[in-house]
C-alpha cells in the first residue's frame, strides 16, 4: 500500500517520491504549490497586529455611517415615512457584523493579545483569517452604505385628480355656464379664493364634483393636486385636516393635536408646486392657519374654493370672488323633472300637473330630483293632482330651511308609503351630518326598534331592511356613502328630517346632538323629555353624563357611542328610561354598567362594540326581552351571569373578545332563539367530542334550532355525526376557525372552513369539506395524502368549493407533474386559488394535473412568498388558456421569469390565454421577464401595478388598450425602460401612468 498525504489541496502519495527522474517535475510542482500555501499562512498569521489596528479604524467608520443612517431613520419614522428595504437590510447586516466584532475588540481592550508561542500558531492564524474576513466585509458596507437613492422611498405621489363620483349637469344651460365661469377663473391669477354660494339643495356640491371631473379629464393639468375636503355645519378641524392629509398620502399617526397637524400640513402644501383645495359645505368662517393651509398670497399659482349657503360666509373668508348659483329657468327644470319622473310625466293627461309641480319646485335641484323620484311612473291622473295639491298647502316657518327647499323635501317624505319606511327616514337623522352609515348597523338598530317585523328571522330582516334603504335611495331621501356598505343622508334633506322629527311628528319627536363638539350633557338639554321618542348624542367628546334622574318615560332609543371620553354611565341617569330598547354605548371607555340597567325591562339592543375598558357585566338575567346583545372587543373573561336566561336573545356578538376563555357548559343550548353567533377572533376554543373539559362543545350547538350564522374557533377537527351535517347544512353562513393557530380570512363566501397545523389524513374532516364554499390550509401535514385519497375515491367532495386557499407546505412531490392524476376535474366550480409561502412549489400545473383542473370558472389566481416558483402554468394539454381570470396577483417569488409556460404550444394560434384579465398586479419579482408571448395582447386590462419588477420590459399592450385602461402603477425609471412595439402605443398609455413607490 503506497501511504498518502493531502497537502494544501494536492494529495501526494509515496510511490510518487521514488518514481524516478522523471517525477523530479511533478515534485517541483508539488514543492512550489506547498511553499505558496505555507508562506500564504504565515502571512495571514503574522499580519494579526496590523489588522486588528485596522478593524479599529473601519469599524468605527462604520459604526459612524451607521449612526448617521440611523438618524436619517429615525426622522423617517417621525415623519411615518417607508424606510428602503435595501437600507434594512444594510442596518440588520451592520448589527451582526458588529455581534461578531465585539468579542475581538474586548480582548484587545483586556489585552488579551493571541500568544507568540509557537505552539499557538494554528490559534493565530484562525484569528487572522477571522479579521481578515470581517475587514472585506466591512469594506462592502461602506460601499453599499451610499444609498444614492436615498434611506425612504419617495411620498407615494398622489394622483393629480381622483374622479368623484356624482350626477352629471351635462345639458344644464345655468349651471354648466357657472362651471364655465369657474374653470376660467381657475386661470386667472386675480382669483385666489373662490366663492360658490346659493340656496340649500341648489347644486353646489354638484357644481364643484363636476368641476373636480373636468380638471380630471384635462390633459393641460394646472394642478399638482386637486383636493376635496367636507367642512359641515358643525365643523370638526381634525377630521377637515385628516381629508386634506389623506389625499395627499400623508400619515399623521403620530401627530395628536390639531396644531401639529396644522404644522405637517402647512409644511407639505408649501412644497406642493400649485394646489386646488374645495372646501364643501361651509357654514362658518375657517381659520386656515388653524388648517394648516398656507394664505393663497402666500403660496402662489394655488387656489381654494370654498362652497357656502351665505354669501356672509364668502366676506368673512375674504374670498376674491363669488359665484352665486342660481336656480333653474323653466327648461332646465324640465327637463330634469323628466329625466327623474320618466315618460309618464309627458302623457297628455298628466303633464299639466308634472309642469304645475316642477313650478312648485322653484327651480331648485335637489327638490326637483326628489319629487320626480316620488313620481315615477306614476299613470293615475288622481296622484299628480293630489302631489300638487299637496305641494300648494302653506307650511309653517321653518327655522333655518327655505320654504322652497322645505315644501317638496315634506311633501316627498308624505308620500312614502306606509308609517315604517318614514321612521326608518327619519331614524337616519340621529346621525351625524355628512356620516356614512352603516348598512348592517341601520338595520340592527331599525329591528330593536321594532321597525321591522320582529317576527320574521334575521335574514329575512336584514334582507327586508337593504329594500327599505333602496327604497329611500330611490326616493332619493338617502345616497350611497363615502364607504361600500353605506349611506348618508344629503345635508338638506336631514335639516328637513330633524326639524320633522323635532317639532311636527308627535310620535317620533327625536333630540339630535350628534357630532356637535359636546364635552358634557346638560340637564337643559331634555326641557321637553316626556315627548322625546329618539336620543342622539353620538360622536361627540362627552366626559360626563347628568348624575341625576331626567324622566324619559316614551324614549325607546338612546345613542350615546363614538364619546372616548366618556367612562362612567351614573346609577341614576338610566332610571327615567322605562322604555327604552336601543342602548348604544360603543367606542366608550366605559369600565362598568350601572345596576340600573337591569331595570330596563323593555330592552331590546344593548350594543357595547370596542368598549375596550369593559372587563365584566353584572346579572344580565333581568333583561328578558334582550334580543341583541353586542360585546365585541371587550376585555371580558367569562360571560356574565344569568346569560341563560335570555330566552329571547337572536344576536350575540362575542368577536374579538382576546381574554375571553371561559364559557360554562349549557349556557348556549338554552338561547333557543339565537340566530347569529359571532365569534370571530374570540380567543375561546370550542371543545369537541373526546376533549376533557367542563366548558361549552361544538355539540352543544346543535340544540339551537334557529340558528343562522356561525363563526367559531375549535382547536380540534370534530367528528360529526348525521344530525351534526343536518344542523350545520341548515345554516345560511357558517366560519369554522380550527386548529391552534388558525387565522380567519375575511371573504365574500357563506360557508367557510380555515384549518391550520393539523393532520389532514383524518377521516373526519372530508364532512366539513364537503359542505364548504370557501377552504384554507395552512401549516396542514398530509396535504398529499388527503389529495391522494381524493382523486383514488373520485368522489367530487370539493364539487362546491369557490376558493382554495394552500399555504406553508413542504411536500415537494406534491407540486411536481406526474403522480395519480383524476380522470375529471375535482374542483369544477373553483373561482378563486391563493397559494403562498410555499417554496417547493414550482408552478401550479402540478396541482392541476394532479386535480383535474380546468380553471373554466375561475376569476383569480394569487401567489405570493413562492421563492421557487419559475412559472404559473404551463399552456398545453390540460389548459389552452383561462377564459374567465380576472385577477392576477402575484409577489415576492424570486425565482419567477415567465407568468405563463408556452413550451407545449409553440405552435397554436397566438390567442390571449387570459383573454378577459381586468387586473394585474405584479410586485417584487427580480427575474420576471415575460408575461406572455410577444404576438399576445391582453385587450381587457384596466388595472395594472408594476413594482420591483426592472427585468420587465414588454406588457401585453397596445394603444388599442386605450379603451379600457384606467391606471398603470409603478416606478418610473420601469416606466422609462419599457420597450414598445411603436412609440404611439406609449404615447397613447401616458396618461393613464402614475408614478408610485412600492409598498412590497
């Protein structure tokens, strides 16, 4: 055996020493390679000292760099600015870099200096190698630390326009010349400041939205920014402030006060280059410096509008000019009315009457559009005489309210039919002006009220409750609000509702103070309390409430939510309510309920939504005719005594109860007429069947045969049995949160089922899935198993499901092509699949070919955080294209260079494989390089985001495209760098580019 000897990498053996002459070459070689390695050695050995001397001096550049970086950091974070990622990053590195240093310096600082021994060489030479190392390493954070692009991203750059939505006054003579006159003056240097002022109700709010959509549509832009801000009769600085600081994306959460506010505010309007501010609906001279809006003389080329009633308002605004706003003549009205009341108002029989009353309007707008909504396609002669007789009548004085204005608004709610719609009306008035209502709240409270029919169930109210809204709306006595799933009532129509309700309804006589300013009530406040039906006194910042009794013996509902101010409710504040059935207490920082509570023997709605100080009720046992009890986000830990008791209870909302963790076994089963139980985010686990425990079950709840919605949290996948499927099929929307980390996900689905670090082999949990319209499976062991089992079985259990949610999984084989495969598509009706963080995943055609998949039906397709992922799918055998995707988000997946894989195909006519995508968002994916086909076009795009995606240099666009697209997004040296087919096409989608940072 020859013995061998590795030697800096060159594995030398004795043989090769006595080969003879002709080794004497090879030897040489060796001899060479040895003496580089071992001199290399004692080099890095011996230059210890020196280095150590230099890793002093670099780190402490560094450590300098780094406090400057940190104080430009921390300016960023005052300001709520969006640090790089790249400069994060760089701050984490130094950190662990200096961990590793400080070891090394504390034994230079102890001198505690490596031994010159010989003996200690190998320790010598590990300890230089280590600072040699650390001194390259510090050299590239110094050079990474240039940051050219600066610590933040930009301030995200608002669009110069948002388009308002509202009625068009496109064929109104009188008041499109008013606009013309407006745009004009926005061009004229002498008019800094704009009055529009006129009656209640004649069209200046409209006025100025068409305004705001002109300027929109104008490609010669005057403006950087065009802002819009609601003042109201009772202004409220803070919230004027926090309009103009969202429109300009300027974060305020650290600023408190309105003079800090004003303060950032002023700042950032001083660096806008021109500025259009409207202010909408002011009663009142404002201080703009108060605002935090530079004087116009000051900021020059920048301009304010500001719509008033008073033409006093204008003077004391000390506005350049005015623009009153004038009625409309007799044809404008007309036509208007026409449009409003439809064809009936041209019959011959009954235009005589339409034109007396279209004349009783007065050539105001909103009255006009109001009383044609009354009419529409209304045929019987009788009716119109009878609206015009109606009209005629005198009306007392209306303190406030134009006659004009006031006569058709009263007529208008005289014609609602029937006695419950108008309640309903004039219920919206306790309201706040400008307030954006909750549908489902409305509702809520028009059901305790007994408004609604008390005996039909929730579905059915909440379902009869939208018909009344879009009744009303089509009256148009409501409108949409500022948020989805709301409405308002115009500022007008709920003057002529509070005075209504105030001095004319002798059943319905209501106090309204909401959103006034209040600190504290008054005891003068009630003079007339024995005839007050409703009490409003939301959103204000009350601190106290009257110690004493005040009798109210009709009011049956009081609002008192949205005063965070307000801790206590005194023992003998309630005692005079005998009555009352809503009590709304929501957003307070109430810590406890006064015992006379208890003595409301008629409540019906006790609401105590975000009370976050509440931590424990009393006996709510007395309460018997309770039918909605709201304890959403307090800080209860049980539930209070007697709750079993509260036979009548339909609604009980414990979501997002963080402390709650006890609920006694048989409080649930004797709430016999519980229809909704939400218990979203509670921190209270169900226990199930096989679970020790003394506390409420899963089984428990079938016992409640009227219950219609459901979410829960269950730790365990509950073994259902037969009359389990039978109740929870009968339920209309159910939410099955189980699993120790299960996070629900908010959805538009009825039927939802999230699962988290459970195992999915389990046989029960096939019952679930087969009910479920919606499905998550996150951090699941036995994902392959379960989808294995589902294509052997070919039982279609998912044959409901509408979104699929897969996220955390490890499975490799699971995402590759080949495997079982199903002879039929296993989730025909999918709309939506959401797959994230998962890193063996490769593309989804895995998936579909393991399923079956044919995507005929699905809209939306997300993947994000699938570092592995180097396509989406690939065109061929199982898919051509997806004819119904809509939407396509995808993010963070380094690895991804083409949306779609056309290997299969090459081939096929050039057809658009998503020929109906709206939608297309793309963020953080470095190697992404293609979308499709270059021959492809993707013609009904609207929407496209485009961030940290610089490889990118084609979309599937054409000036043809010009038709549909609403907004490009993205960085713009992306924007410069991309490559189009003719310089036409660019031109053609510049306009709808706007430049933004990314938020990834």
């Amino acid at each position: 055996m020859c013995e061998r000897e590795t030697v800096a990498g060159v594995e030398i053996t004795a043989a090769a020493a006595v080969a003879g002459p002709a080794s004497g070459a090879v030897l040489k070689t060796i001899g060479d390679l040895l003496f580089g390695w071992v001199s290399s050695k004692i080099k890095t050995t011996l230059s210890l000292q020196s280095n150590l001397d230099v890793l002093v001096k670099e780190m402490d550049k560094l450590m300098d760099r780094r406090k400057e970086v940190e104080d430009d950091k921390e300016v960023a974070d005052k300001e709520v600015n969006e640090i790089r990622a790249l400069v994060k990053k760089w701050l984490v590195d130094v950190q662990k870099l200096r961990l590793r240093v400080n070891p090394i310096q504390e034994e230079m600082v102890n001198d505690k200096k490596p031994s010159r021994c010989f003996f200690n060489c190998k320790k010598r030479y590990i300890a230089s190698k280590e600072v040699e190392e650390i001194l390259e390493e510090i050299k590239r954070l110094l050079e990474d630390a240039t940051f050219p692009k600066g610590v933040v991203y930009p301030a995200r750059i608002p669009r110069a326009v948002e388009h308002i939505p509202g009625p068009s006054i496109q064929g109104q003579t009188t008041a499109s010349k008013a606009l013309a006159k407006v745009l004009s003056l926005l061009y004229d240097d002498r008019a800094q400041m704009i009055g529009i002022w006129g009656l209640g109700g004649i069209g200046k709010t409209t006025l100025v939205k068409n305004l705001n959509n002109e300027l929109n549509n104008t490609s010669m832009q005057p403006f950087g920014s065009v802002i819009w801000a609601t003042v109201s009769k009772n202004v409220d600085i803070k919230n004027v402030q926090t309009q103009i600081a969202n429109r300009l994306n300027l974060e305020l959460k650290t600023e408190k006060s309105v003079e800090r506010i004003a303060i950032r505010l002023h700042q950032r309007l001083m660096n806008e280059e021109k500025y259009l501010l409207i202010l909408d609906d002011v009663w009142q001279k404002l201080d703009l410096d108060n605002l935090g809006v530079p004087q116009p003389d000051v900021h020059k080329g920048s301009k304010i509008i500001l719509t008033t009633r008073f033409m006093e308002v204008c003077r004391k605004m000390m506005t350049d000019i005015e623009v009153k706003i004038v009625v409309l003549n007799d044809e404008e009205a007309w036509q208007l009315f026409s449009q409003k009341a439809g064809d009936v108002s041209h019959l011959e029989e009954i235009k005589p009457f339409a034109e007396a009353i279209v004349g009783e309007c007065c050539g105001l707008p909103l009255a006009i559009i109001i009383v044609g909504a009354a009419m529409r396609r209304k045929t019987k002669v009788e009716l119109w005489e009878d609206a015009l007789k109606q009209l005629r009548r005198s009306v007392p004085s209306v303190g406030g309210i134009e006659e004009e204005v006031y006569k058709p608004l009263k007529w208008s709610y005289d014609s609602l039919q029937g006695n419950s719609i108008k309640s309903c009306f004039l219920y919206c008035s306790l309201f706040p002006e400008d307030f954006s209502i909750e549908v489902s709240e409305l509702v809520l409270h028009w059901r305790a009220e007994g408004l609604i029919d008390e005996q039909q169930n929730y579905v059915d109210s909440v379902n009869r409750g939208i018909a009344l809204i879009e009744n009303l709306k089509d009256s148009c006595l409501l409108e949409d609000g500022s948020k989805k799933g709301t409405v308002k009532m115009h500022d007008v129509v709920r003057d002529v509702a509070i005075w209504i309700t105030s001095s004319f309804e002798d059943g319905c006589k209501s106090l309204v103070r909401s959103g006034i300013g209040l600190t504290e009530i008054s005891v003068g406040e009630f003079s007339n309390s024995n005839s007050l039906k409703r009490i409003s006194f939301m959103n204000n910042e009350i601190t106290r409430l009257p110690t004493c009794m005040i009798r109210c013996p009709k009011t049956s509902t009081l609002l008192l939510q949205h005063n965070p101010l307000l801790v206590t409710v005194p023992e003998r504040f309630l005692q005079g309510f005998e009555v009352l059935k809503v009590l709304n207490l929501t957003g307070t920082r109430i810590r406890s309920l006064p015992l006379s509570l208890f003595q409301l023997g008629d409540l019906r709605a006790l609401i105590l939504r975000n009370c976050f100080s509440l931590e424990e009720l009393p006996p709510l046992g007395g309460l018997s005719k309770l039918q909605m009890l709201n304890l959403c986000a307090t800080r209860i830990k049980e539930l209070p005594c007697g709750m079993e008791k509260l036979s009548n209870l339909r609604q009980l909302d414990l979501s997002h109860t963080d402390s709650l963790k006890t609920i006694q076994t048989g409080i649930f089963s004797r709430l016999s007429c519980l229809e909704v139980l939400d218990m979203t985010e509670s921190a209270y686990n169900f226990l199930v069947k096989g679970e020790e425990g003394d506390e409420t079950t899963f089984e428990e709840l079938r016992y409640l045969d009227q219950l219609l919605i459901l979410s829960i949290r269950l730790k365990e996948i509950p073994c259902l049995s037969s009359d389990d499927l039978s109740w929870i099929n009968r339920i209309t929307r159910f939410h099955f949160c189980i699993g120790p980390k299960a996070y629900p996900l908010t959805n538009k689905h009825d039927k939802r089922l999230t699962i988290d670090g459970l195992d999915l082999s389990q046989e029960s949990i096939g019952q679930l899935w087969g009910i479920a319209s919606s499905l998550v499976l996150s951090h699941c062991s036995q994902l392959k198993q379960m989808l294995e089992d589902l294509v052997i079985c070919n039982v279609g259990c998912f044959g409901g499901l509408k979104t699929l949610t897969i996220s955390t999984f490890t499975s490799q084989s699971l995402w590759r092509d080949g495997g079982l495969a199903a002879q039929s598509d296993l989730l025909p009706n999918l709309e939506e699949l959401t797959l994230h963080d998962l890193n063996e995943l490769e593309s989804i055609s895995g998936l579909v070919g393991h399923l079956g998949l044919r995507f005929l039906r699905l809209k939306l397709i997300a993947v994000r955080r699938c570092s592995n992922i180097k396509y989406l799918l690939s065109c061929g055998d199982f898919i051509q294209n997806l004819p119904n995707v809509e939407v396509i988000k995808v993010s963070t997946s380094y690895n991804l260079k083409e949306l779609f894989n056309y290997d299969s195909v090459k081939n096929m006519a050039p057809d658009p494989v998503v020929p109906n995508l709206r939608i297309l968002e793309l963020k953080n994916l470095p190697n992404l390089r293609t979308l499709c086909r270059d021959s492809e076009t993707w013609p009904r795009l609207e929407q496209v985001e485009v961030f940290l995606c610089n490889r990118l240099k084609r979309l599937p666009l054409t000036n043809q495209n010009t038709g549909t697209i609403k907004e490009i997004l993205g960085e713009s040296e992306w924007w410069d760098a991309l490559e189009w087919d003719d310089d036409k096409t660019k031109s053609s989608l510049l306009p709808y580019f706007y430049p933004t940072v990314p938020d990834c």
